[in-house]
C-alpha cells in the first residue's frame, strides 16, 4: 500500500496573490512553496505520492496543479477549483480534464467556511452543482468549520450519490478544548457512508506557539473513533501546518494518534483510504 499525504498546498505569489492571508499572522508562509520545497519533507518520511489542493478560488491555479501533477508522478491527484453555481459546470470540468496532468483532477474544493451565509451548502445551485460534480465522478471536499458543520451533514445526507471528504475534521476548537457541539456533529456527519475524513490540519487549531500533543490527540482520536480507519486518511496540510508545527511534528502526531490501530488500519490511513476515496492510481 503506498503511503500518502493527502492533503498539501502549493502556490506562487508571483503569480497571484492568496486573499485568506489577510494579516501579519501569515508571514510565515507569505512566501511561495514549489513541490520542490516539498520533496525533502516527503522522502524523509517514505510518501510515495500526494494529493495537491487549491488554496485560491481560481481556475488559472487549477489548471497551474494540473501541470504540476503532469510533471511529477509524486501528485497522483488534484483536488481544484471551479465555481459550483456555474451553469456550464460540466463544460468547464471536461476542459479541466482534457488540459495537461486533467488526468490527475480527483475532486473540488470551494472555501465554504468564508461564505458570509453559514448555510451556502442549502443553495439549490450549489447543490445542481454537487451532483454534476458527482456525474463526472469526482470528490467533493468540505472545507467547513463548527459553523458550517450543520449543513454539511444535511447535503451529505441529501445527496447520497457525490463523494463527499471533510478536511482537516471541520476545525474543532482544539485551542480552547471545547468539544461540543463540534464532536457530537462529527459522529452524526461519520454516521453518513458517503463521506471520509482527512487526519490533517489540527495543530493549527491549536495555540501555534503552545500547543501539546496531549491537547491535540483527543481530537484526533475522535476522529478515527467516530469515522473509524478505513474512512480516516492522513494529510499534512503543508506549509499551512509550519505556522503551528514542522512537517515532522505533524507526522509525528498522526502517528501517536494511530498507535493503537492495528498495522491493516495505520495503512488505511496512511495511504489506502485516500486511493479510496480519490480513485488513485496505486
């Protein structure tokens, strides 16, 4: 089974710029990030392959990962952007697909945790959306948070034919050590067969600068509890975790949450959920 980080960014500021890095908490990683920059983190960890995701709501970026992945055979999916309430949808998925590394396009993704309305996911033309997504066979993630947590389970459960993978377990409120309604949400979204988990993106709920494992695991290990590993998959969130962690930390702490999975289910989340749920070429 090969191992999989599933959950990554890349992106050039002399291209564009990131609009979400909206203050002086992203200098950091204001800067830009090639796979090349990656590729260290990956071998010193065995990643066999990655999944790449937008960071910008832009089709130009989308096809810019489509290339990237047409060069390397390390990305074996990308999970892009395109606006769901598009009438001409599936034109602009098939034009995706027929440009260089389209066969690499997985999923979408859309930054629904910025929508002002809470209920974005309730809309009949995101939803129309969703199902041609579904149509064309491609995965939806769900980049939400506690906030949008009430209608992502209500368009997963309304529309039982699109895959549906929750990214970075809809941001639980690890600072403060809250868990409800957060974690009683989760187990009703995990209740829904047509949805997977990403074990990614926890430590930067946290405090960047002070967090410990031991706040971060309980969240993790409800994650796998409630969703259980053959629908958990591991993602770094690379370079968004370097605000709060290095690379090996983040792998670090998926490992200690895993440490009671039997060797089958650490693959699972290590790489086997992930060619699952993305249909990745093994």
């Amino acid at each position: 089974m090969p191992r999989i980080d599933a959950h990554h960014h890349l992106w050039d500021l002399d291209r564009r710029e990131q609009p979400w890095m909206d203050g002086p908490w992203a200098d950091p990683i204001r800067r830009t990030f090639t796979f090349q920059d990656l590729e260290p983190h990956l071998a010193a960890h065995g990643v066999d392959a990655t999944v790449v995701v937008q960071s910008s709501s832009s089709h130009e970026e989308t096809l810019e990962l489509l290339a990237i992945a047409e060069a390397s055979d390390r990305v074996a999916g990308v999970v892009g952007w395109a606006d769901l309430t598009d009438p001409g949808l599936p034109d602009v998925l098939a034009a995706l697909r027929a440009a260089p590394g389209g066969d690499r396009l997985v999923g979408l993704r859309h930054q629904v945790q910025d929508e002002p309305d809470q209920r974005w996911l309730d809309r009949p033309d995101v939803r129309r959306g969703l199902t041609w997504l579904a149509d064309a066979g491609l995965v939806y993630d769900l980049l939400v948070t506690p906030r949008e947590l009430p209608a992502a389970i209500d368009a997963v459960r309304d529309l039982p034919e699109v895959r549906f993978v929750l990214d970075h377990a809809a941001k639980p409120p690890v600072a403060s050590g809250a868990r409800d309604p957060w974690a009683r949400q989760l187990t009703e979204l995990a209740a829904l067969p047509n949805v997977v988990c990403k074990l990614s993106g926890l430590v930067t709920e946290a405090d960047w600068d002070g967090w410990r494992p031991e706040q971060v695991l309980p969240y993790a290990r409800h994650v796998l509890d409630a969703f259980g590993p053959d629908r958990v998959l591991f993602g770094s969130d690379w370079p968004v975790c370097t605000l709060a962690a290095t690379y090996d930390q983040v792998v670090d702490l998926a490992g200690r949450a895993t440490l009671r999975l039997t060797e089958a289910e650490r693959a699972a989340v290590f790489g086997g959920t992930a060619v699952r749920a993305y249909g990745l070429s093994q």
